[in-house]
C-alpha cells in the first residue's frame, strides 16, 4: 500500500483528464492534487540506482554579509563556461516588497562578482543566457493579494520575460507587466522559462501551476510561444493535456546541437521534444518528473527531479539524472540530499529544481525547498 501525507490540497481519489488515465496497483492510494498523469509513463522501469560521478558541495557561492539566500529555480551557465548565474527570490520565496538585488552572478569559486535587478521583478523562475551574454529571466507570477496590501509597490510586476545586458540593464520586456494573457495579445499567464535560439528566436513556456491540474477548466493552459529576436509573436503550440503536444506544466526548456526543443513537461513526468515550429518529434519518461533540463554544448543532457514521490511519480526518487541528448540513454544518477522536510509536495529529501553545467562538467543546482540556494556536484568520474 502507499500512502502519502495528507496536504490541504489533497483529494481522496484520483480525477482523471479526458485524455488519459492512470492505472494505479492499489486502490488505497491517497493521492494528491495533480497526481495523474499519462498511462505510457506507467510503462516506464524507474530508473534509481546507476553510478554517481559528483561531489555534493553545498551552499556554493555565499551572499554578501547580512543576506541569505532563499528559493532559487532560474540558473544557468555564462557564455565563458565558468561563471554562474542565479535568480535568488530574495532570501525567502518572494522578492515582493524586497530591495535586493535577485539576480546574482558567481565566478568559478563561488565569489559573488555582480548583483542586479532590485525592484524589477516579483518570482524569478526561469533563466537562459544568449550568445551575446545578455541574461533573460522569467518573471513567473504577480503578486498576491497579501503581498499587494502589505506592499502596494509590488502591483504592475511579473508575468514577463525581461532581458537585461551581463552590466544589469533591462533592455526587452515580452509580456504585460502585472497582467495575465495571450502571448498573442501581448500577455503571458505564469511563465515557466525562456530559451533564446542560435538565431535569436525566443521561446517561451506556459504555465507553472496547470501542473496541478487533473481535468481541463478555466486556469487549463499548456502553451509554447516563439517569438522574433525582437520580440515579435510568431505562433503558439500546444494545449492543457495528457496527450502527444499537450503539457500540464512544462516547466523547463533546453536545445540540442541539432536545434531541437526539449521540454521538460512536468506535471506529465515526461520530456517532449519539437522542432523549432512546434512539431512533435519524440517524447522520453526515463529521466523521471523533471524540473530542470539542461543540454551542454556535447548534447549531454541534465534532468533534475524535486518534487517525485509516490503520489506525483510513483516508485522514482529525486535527483539528477545525466544522460545523452542523442540516444536518450540515461549514465548517472545522483540522489536527493537529505533533508527533515521533503523538497516538493512530500516523499523524502529534497534536490534542486533548476541546473545547468560548466564546460568542465560541474553541475549548478538551483535549491527552492528546505534546502536553499546553491549546490555544487563536481564532477569526479568523466564517462
């Protein structure tokens, strides 16, 4: 029998979605909200026990005197292969109403080497940086009606993609600001992240709680939007679902060297990969209910899970989980750290939720849960 903690959110049964449905092995399951997902992932061996390369080195790269770090999901990697940016939500969850600086940039030991952003933006989420080193960062809600009566100022912020210079200019912003929408209307509903293209086509993911969702209604959305390197709508694909081109929370994008989109479509425990117009060529479930997705410039692929237990993804751990971009072959696996409380809706210890890696093959985790801020694993087995 399994049994999870019971959350206020939690419901007695499973609903399945039009779609699909999930055959479960007992009837006595506890599930929460959002627990179903696609029949095919059924199928799916769990994959927990493969060789782990790494050294954890926890709380990389220490604030300035005075501050902490708190959540972080948007990371990734500087155009030199060895600095890192991170989206810091303000030493707590929420940088409503906060005057430090979100977004961090750390050299290869860790050194704090620039801050900027204060005032700008409400839940950093997503992040990716262009050839050109400017930093694009996912603002992925506005703020909540508590947040808005203790700090009035924070009205008119998030639900965009702003792009600032490597110097902290804000130099593009795609959404409107304060507002929920249609990216073909100008507008975005909780952005998950943002991908700039080898052309400079932007792609950008929607939205961040569909995950929890297990039939279609009013706040039903899975939406992919491409945009022109200015900033100009393109298209749009995709829709709330169970089913091939649907996503219930894609939470995460990474491209290969062959220019395929990967999406990391986590209420749906499933990677799904397009061509950059939105055609479906394959969809994988061995590298589990992903958060964050990474490619590296040698198609080796980072697939980091926070939030797997036996409601959202029976039988799999949390962790990393490093394989080929090519073949889908999945080499490493690196457990969740230990922890009193879960990182997620439940099970056991938490992992990061985003990542990305140096061009020595260390990898960068973003924490959001018990444990915050940055982790290091450095790579001490090359394959």
């Amino acid at each position: 029998m399994v049994r999870s903690r019971l959350l206020p959110a939690t419901v007695l049964a499973l609903v399945f979605g039009s779609a699909a449905f999930v055959t479960l092995t007992s009837v006595d399951l506890i599930a929460q909200r959002g627990a179903s997902g696609p029949p095919e992932h059924a199928k799916v061996t769990p994959i927990n026990n493969l060789p782990n390369p790494f050294e954890t080195i926890r709380n990389f790269g220490p604030l300035p005197t005075g501050r902490r770090w708190g959540s972080v999901s948007a990371i990734h990697v500087d155009i030199d292969g060895k600095s890192i940016w991170a989206g810091d939500r303000c030493g707590t969850n929420s940088c409503a109403g906060s005057d430090v600086d979100p977004i961090v940039k750390l050299d290869a030991t860790g050194k704090v080497v620039k801050m900027f952003g204060a005032g700008q933006i409400i839940w950093p989420h997503g992040m990716d940086v262009d050839k050109q080193g400017n930093v694009w960062v996912v603002d992925a809600r506005v703020a909540t009606a508590d947040e808005l009566k203790k700090f009035p100022n924070a009205a008119g912020k998030g639900n965009t993609v702003l792009k600032f210079s490597p110097e902290g200019k804000l130099l593009m912003t795609l959404g409107t600001a304060g507002k929920a929408g249609n990216p073909e209307q100008g507008a975005f509903t909780e952005p998950n992240d943002v991908l700039i293209a080898p052309d400079g086509s932007i792609f950008v993911a929607e939205a961040h709680n569909a995950q929890f969702l297990d039939a279609p209604g009013p706040e039903a959305i899975g939406r992919i939007s491409k945009f022109t390197p200015q900033g100009k709508f393109i298209k749009s694909w995709g829709s709330w679902g169970y089913g091939p081109s649907q996503f219930r929370g894609p939470h995460s994008f990474a491209m290969d060297s062959r220019g395929r989109l990967f999406v990391a479509d986590r209420g749906n425990r499933r990677i799904q990969i397009f061509d950059q117009e939105g055609k479906l060529l394959d969809t994988w479930y061995q590298f589990s209910r992903i958060s964050g997705l990474y490619i590296d410039r040698n198609d080796v692929l980072y697939a980091i899970d926070s939030e797997s237990d036996d409601n959202y993804n029976p039988g799999w751990r949390k962790g990393l989980r490093v394989g080929s971009a090519k073949t889908g072959e999945v080499w490493y696996f690196t457990p969740e750290h230990v922890s009193k409380q879960p990182s997620g809706m439940g099970g056991y210890g938490s992992m990061g939720e985003g990542v990305t890696a140096d061009a020595q093959g260390n990898v960068f985790a973003g924490e959001v849960g018990p444990i915050q801020g940055v982790t290091k694993f450095a790579l001490k087995l090359k394959r």
